[in-house]
C-alpha cells in the first residue's frame, strides 16, 4: 500500500466506505456493515465531523475510524469503528485517533480491537480491558485517570 493518508469523513466517502464493508465481508463474515450501520455510529453521541477518519491509498479508501468522546469522570475517547483493509491502514487510523485524543485533552483511549487482522504490533503499548470483548485501552492523562479511580465517594463506577 503506498501513499496512505489519513484525512476526515467526508460524505461523498460513503459509497467508497460501503464497498470497503462489502469487501471485507469475506474475511469477517460474521460481521455485518451497511449504510444503516455507517449512519448510526457517525450518529453516536460524542462522535463529531472532526473525530471521522479516513484512510486511503491511491484514491481508494483503505479504512475508516470513527471515535466518539465520552464524558465520565474523566473524558474517554473510545474508537467506535475500526475497519481496516490490513494491519498498516488499522495502524494509521489508531494514531490519528490517539493524535486527536491528545490535541483534544482526552485523557484514555479505547478501542475493541478487530479479531480478522493481526493486531499485535499495532497494540503495543495498550492495555487489555476485557479478554472476551478484546477491548484495549490507552491512557492519555493519568491524573484525572487516577483521581477517578482512587475517589470513594463517587457514586459512579468508571
């Protein structure tokens, strides 16, 4: 793949986006994505025009990340969709995403890693969540991480 860029959405990419789904349905077949799919997440609470990233190569769309922000007690960007041809475009799309998580004073980063590409380069550095769910996590900004975690009066867990 050469000359991958990473830039945001823009919304003459969804036919492209659409036939990169299509695409992939051969390696994950259990895993469905549509336009239907596509509008939701772009929908989500948290995810901005801003925060809709992607890749592409040569005029082809490679892949495609869509981070919301999350509001806790601190504030988490967690990666929502991560769809990527291979290894390289998912790698790229992640440190744009953790590239505006730092621009925007997000303080963890978090993502459920794909199961059809091989993630174990691209998560160096990040820490497992939950093993079933494959969910990673980054942390940005530890203060607010560890003033969250270390409060006994919240009535919120994280």
């Amino acid at each position: 793949m050469s000359n991958l860029v990473i830039r945001n959405y823009r919304q003459e990419d969804l036919p492209e986006v659409i036939k990169l789904y299509s695409a992939s349905q051969i390696k994950a077949p259990f895993i469905f994505r549509d336009k239907n799919y596509f509008d939701y997440f772009t929908s989500y609470p948290g995810v901005k025009a801003d925060s809709i990233f992607i890749a592409t190569s040569e005029d082809k769309i490679e892949g495609v990340a869509i981070l919301a922000i999350i509001q806790k007690r601190y504030t988490m960007g967690r990666i929502i969709e991560l769809w990527a041809t291979d290894a390289t475009a998912q790698n790229a799309l992640l440190q744009k995403a953790v590239a505006y998580c730092c621009r925007n004073d997000i303080d963890a980063v978090e993502v459920k890693a794909p199961t059809f590409l091989d993630s174990g380069k691209t998560f160096a550095g990040w820490q497992m969540m939950d093993q079933r769910e494959v969910m990673m996590a980054k942390p940005l900004s530890l203060i607010p991480l560890l003033q969250a975690l270390l409060d006994t009066t919240a009535s919120a867990k994280i």
